[in-house]
C-alpha cells in the first residue's frame, strides 16, 4: 500500500475542516497504532486491509478500498466532539511513516 497516496487522498477529504485534529498513516499493522498513539486518529495499513485507530486503540478493520472513506467518517466523529468540547480552531495534521 502507497501510504504517501493514501496520506494525500486523507488530506484531500479532511479539506475544509477546522479542528486540530492529529490524523496517523503508517504502513505498518504490527508496530503502526502503537507508535502514532498520540495521534487522535490513524491507519496502520498492509495485507489488503487498514486497522483504523483512535488514540493508539484500534477500533475496527477495513478493506484497502474502505480505508479513505473510513477515516475520514471517523474523523468528522472525532472534529465533532472536538467542536462540542470547546477545542480551539486549527488544521488537521497528516503524519505519515512507512
């Protein structure tokens, strides 16, 4: 999985949003959702299929193609809540490792 692509197609759907919000993309199943744990959401992708993470717990498991639109459901979730709780306005941030 190209997760520099996945990273940029990620980006483009949280577009527009104005949470500070903390997005993982790591290729990695085994070691991905521990090391991006301070992210507030993420993907540790390989094999077909994506682990999507909040807070370094992983919380379901996609196939490739619903890894994007996953995400980026979960992470208006979370920008949600983060507007209920009064968090300051900001950008979302991609961090990406392979």
């Amino acid at each position: 999985m190209d997760v520099y692509k996945l990273a940029d197609e990620v980006t483009a759907g949280l577009e527009g949003m104005e949470v500070p919000l903390r997005v993982a993309v790591m290729g990695c199943v085994v070691n991905g959702p521990g090391e991006a744990r301070e992210a507030d959401l993420g993907v540790a992708s390989g094999n077909g299929k994506g682990q999507i993470f909040v807070k370094g717990e992983v919380i379901k498991t996609v196939p490739e193609s619903k890894i994007v639109e996953t995400l980026i459901e979960e992470a208006m979730k979370i920008a949600e809540q983060m507007e209920k709780d009064g968090v300051a306005s900001g950008e979302p941030t991609i961090a990406v490792a392979g």
